[in-house]
C-alpha cells in the first residue's frame, strides 16, 4: 500500500499564515484558505472530485505564497492519484517541487504516482531522496519496498519493510508488504504470520485480507480462502477480481456450478475480463458443457493471445469433443508459452494415448510427474501403461520416522511420509544448505490427529558464540544452535499443513504455548500466531462426572491425562465403595 499524504492537513492555523501575507490580499487570501481546508475535507472523506473544485478555487489566488500553493498541488495531486489520473497527478507534484525545493512528504507522493504507472527505478530516485531528507520517515521506507518488490529485488524490499515496521508499528501497510515479500521468496506460512499482524492492526484493511486470501489458495486451504474473499466481497462488492479469485477455489475444490456463478458475476462487472472468461470456460469443462465453454476460451485467447492455462482447458475441449488436431496445437502453444507446464504434459499425454502412441504418452507422464510429483492421477496411469509403480523422487537424506524429504524442482523440499501419502509438507528454507527431518512426534489426548514434524532449515548466519548459545526448549536445550528450525503443524485428518512456525531463528528459540484447544506461537520479534486445532470442549453432565473423568478433567496435576486412565481411576472409585456407600 503506498500512502501519499495531504500537506494541507499540517499546516498552521489561519491567524498564524496570514503574519506574513500583506494586507491588501486579505480577503482574497482568506477566501484561498477556506478553499483549501474545503478541499482537505473533502480529501478525506473520500470526495476527490469535489476535492479537485475546492483546490482549483483556492490556486485562483495570484497572491498566495509558494509555499501554500506547494502544499496545494500537494494535495490535488492526492487526489488525481486516487482516481487515478496519474500524468496530472505527477505534474501538480512537479510543480510543488519546483515551487517549495526538497519536501521530502512531496518526493515521497511523486514516487507513489511513479509505482502505480510502472516507472519503479524512477520512484527509487524520489524515495532515495525522500530518505535522505528525512531518514525516520517510514511510509517512504515503505514506498521504497514497493519499488523493490516490484523489480522483484526481494532481499532489499524485505529489508525496508522491516526498517518501515520498526519506525511505524502501529501501521498494517508495511506488515502486508513484508508478508508478500516472504511469499515470493518461498515463505508462504511466514507471509500469513504477518498478514495476520497487519489484519490485527486494521481489521479493514481489504489489501491484506486479499493477500491472505491467495495465500490460502496457494497453499490449498480452500475453506480459509472463500472465508476471506466473503469478507473481501461485503467490502467492494463491485469488484470483478474478488469473484474470480473465488471461482478459482471453487474450481480448484471440483465445484463447478459454484465457480460459474463467481465468474459469470464477474462478466457481469467486466464482460471483457480475459481471466473471467477463461474461469467460466474451465468451469464449463469441469461441468462437461465442451461448446459452451469454447465460446468464453475463444474470447478469453482473442483478448489475452499469452494466457497459457486458457489453452490447456480449450485443448481439452476439444479432445472431449473428439477434435484431435485442434487439442495438439493448443497444447503445443500452451507449452510454447509455458515450457514447465505439468498439466499440458498430462493432458498431452492423454492425447497420445487417443492416438495409440503408448510410448510418447508414457514420456509425458514421466514428465508431468517430474515437474509435479503430487499430480494424483498421473501415477495410476502410467501404472496401467506399464505395469510397475512409479516411484515419485529418490529421497535426499535417510528417512526419520518414516519421513522423506524429496526435490522436485531446484531449491524446492518437499517431507512425504507413505503412512500419510495426502500430507505433502512443503518446507520453508531460511538458510545455505539443504534441509533435514529431526523429529516426529503424533499428539495425543484432545490434540489427536495432529503431528508436529520438525526440521532444520539451513544453516544460521554467522555469529559469535554468545549470540549461539541461546536455550531452546526441549531436548537440545542446553546445544548451541548453528542452524534454523522450524515446525510444521500437520492436520493428519484433512491432510494439510495447518502452519509452519519458527522454533529456532537468528534472533533466538521461539515460545510455544499449548492449551487443550491448540497452541500459541511467539517469535523472538514478537509476533504472536495462534492456532485452534480443537474447538473448547463444551461441558455435558453426565454419569461419572463426580468421579473425575468428565470433560473437564482431562488435565490433571499439569500433564494431560487419556480417557482410558480417567476411566480406570472410575472404576477403582467405584470398587472401593461399601455396601452403605451403594444403599444410601
């Protein structure tokens, strides 16, 4: 989010300006003022046009100072940019530089109208400057990590992100900025640890509930998903994006009907939105209306001829409605557009198979496979092709616990367990050198069904043995650490990944603190996430209650206590009873 932010808000009062304006402008002057404080007022509360009138009135003024007419561009400025009439906005802030020299509030709006035309080394000139001017000034550090993200400089947008957190922790902007930063450099779970910060801060800040919202879609946890973009909807209603981010996890979920509603209101709003178009196509697919949905891919490639996955789903269009020809050469341009395309391989090798080329469609599979280790009917079919199980990837290290950790693509680690073969844990690395399993460990009691898989993820920084040798909780608590370590939280129910949490970083162990219900995790930075992995037991009375194994007794003397042992401590109660105990 890039703030530019109204000069006039922070001027003096009227008395205090008007010192230095001669007498004779009085009246003029003051009639100026009222223009500009209409025009500020109206800034606010939204009204940018008639924020635009106010502010032309108040530059009528042949005598105003340049100071106050530099404020006033400022502002109108402002306003141009919010709706976006950007080259106007960029010459009211031309002209409030050239009129009031360096302010580094101005650079710091010029370089803001600069991110949103695409001119990002431009803005990094006026962020620099605005820097320099005024080296505690977060929202241009802010800025300044918008810049960067956008020339997908990462390491440096993350380290302006921090720096904008540290002089403003109180604003959610730089919170959702270092959250997709972390998402882009492989960090998915960390990026929900802050965008969970930013939405605590600002429960209406919609940036961050979408940035969650296709976090969740990438990490496949639907239910989380379609929760925030109904959040997102209720707010802008009007908004053609949120409809097609849900009717993609409608899609993705196999709920077809769902998702063409989602992208048909979509059209409704947008009727040329080429993503809208290719969403409903693929929702007819998914609903086996093959000619329906070759009108919306048709026009969904004749507005974008570069959307790969609309030419996947027309392909396969076409090879349901028996058109051989047409489905190759969409998937020889889907693959032209996107060499690495799992789905293409799959869907080509499906094509072979119609085209009784065994051997071309056995390729195929294997390279599907190869590029998505998780596709879940690409193993079956090649089985039926050639009769043996295909392995998915050799293991990197020996296995623990059952668990492995395979590669399928260049710095990319995947931990599977053939005990939970739907629970692929995809694991987040911090430091040099490849990732290893330490521990697994499967809950109990209330938390049954839940498993915490432990791994090291690179090696630490480099630090003096001081620094090293801080306490971690559990068995290495007295070790020195040297690398990361992390924790993945694994719904063994549902098969996902409900997070993965810090426990050893740079700065120090995490704290983990586990009620009956789920777990609260603190980083050394202070960050807070917390997770309900069961909801409260809700308190029935029932027979044996008053002798100790009711819901509310699970937990005894500090350590958790199994239905089974709260069951033998009944039965002895009730063989110690006497015969006047069962009269009376």
């Amino acid at each position: 989010m890039r703030r530019l932010l109204p000069l006039s808000l922070l001027l003096l009062t009227a008395t205090n300006w008007l010192i230095a304006a001669p007498n004779l402008s009085y009246a003029a002057t003051n009639s100026s003022l009222l223009k500009t404080q209409e025009g500020a007022t109206a800034l606010l509360r939204g009204k940018y046009e008639q924020a635009i009138t106010s502010f032309n009135q108040a530059l009528e003024d042949a005598n105003l100072p340049h100071s106050r007419q530099a404020s006033i561009y400022n502002d109108r400025a402002v306003a141009k940019w919010r709706l976006q009439i950007f080259e106007e906005a960029l010459k009211d802030l031309n002209k409030s530089l050239e009129l009031s020299g360096d302010k580094a509030t101005t650079y710091n709006n010029r370089a803001a109208v600069l991110i949103d035309m695409g001119k990002y080394k431009d803005a990094l000139k006026d962020l620099n400057k605005a820097i320099s001017i005024a080296p505690g000034y977060g929202a241009a550090y802010n800025n300044r990590g918008n810049a960067f993200f956008q020339l997908r400089l990462y390491k440096a947008a993350l380290k302006d992100y921090k720096h904008a957190i540290s002089l403003m922790p109180t604003n959610a902007a730089p919170y959702n900025g270092r959250a997709k930063t972390q998402s882009m450099l492989g960090h998915p779970y960390a990026g929900l640890r802050y965008i969970t910060r930013a939405i605590a801060l600002n429960g209406k800040y919609t940036a961050a509930y979408r940035s969650r919202a296709q976090l969740y879609q990438h990490l496949e946890l639907s239910d989380n998903a379609l929760a925030d973009y109904e959040r997102l909807i209720g707010f802008a209603p009007k908004d053609p994006t949120l409809y097609i981010g849900r009717g993609n996890v409608y899609l993705k979920e196999g709920k077809g009907r769902s998702a063409f509603r989602d992208f048909s209101k979509a059209l409704d709003l947008d009727p040329e939105n080429p993503a809208a178009l290719m969403g409903r196509g693929a929702a007819q697919v998914s609903r086996q209306l093959y000619d329906a949905a070759l009108q919306d891919l048709n026009q969904a490639i004749a507005l974008d001829p570069k959307l790969a996955e609309a030419y996947v789903y027309r392909a396969t269009a076409y090879l349901r409605l028996g058109d051989k020809d047409h489905a190759g050469e969409d998937i020889t341009k889907a693959l032209e557009l996107t060499p690495r395309y799992a789905e293409a391989f799959k869907l080509r090798a499906e094509l072979a198979i119609a085209n009784d080329k065994t051997d071309e469609a056995i390729a195929d599979y294997r390279k599907a496979l190869e590029l998505n280790p998780f596709m879940d009917e690409v193993p079956a079919a090649l089985k039926r092709l050639t009769g043996v199980d295909e392995p998915i990837k050799k293991s990197l290290k020996p296995a623990v616990k059952g668990w492995d950790i395979i590669s399928p693509a260049k710095g990319r680690y995947v931990a599977v367990n053939a005990r939970y073969p739907k629970a692929h844990v995809l694991l987040e690395m911090y430091g040099l050198g490849e990732p290893e399993i330490i521990d697994w460990t499967v809950l109990a009691d209330t938390l049954r069904g839940f498993g915490l898989l432990r791994y090291a993820a690179g090696e630490l920084p480099n630090q003096d043995q001081e620094t090293q040798s801080w306490a971690a909780v559990g068995d290495d608590k007295k070790k020195s650490k040297t690398r990361y370590e992390f924790i993945a939280i694994v719904d063994l129910r549902k098969n996902t990944i409900v997070s993965i949490e810090p426990y050893v970083t740079a700065n120090g162990a995490t704290k983990w603190n586990w009620s009956k219900e789920g777990v609260t995790v603190t980083d050394a930075e202070g960050l807070t996430s917390a997770h309900t992995l069961r909801p409260a037991p809700r308190h029935v009375r029932r027979r044996g209650d008053e002798y100790g194994w009711g819901e509310d007794d699970s937990w005894r003397n500090g350590e958790w206590e199994s239905r089974r042992e709260q069951r033998r401590r009944y039965r002895e109660r009730r063989r110690s009873r006497n015969l006047l105990d069962w009269l009376f």
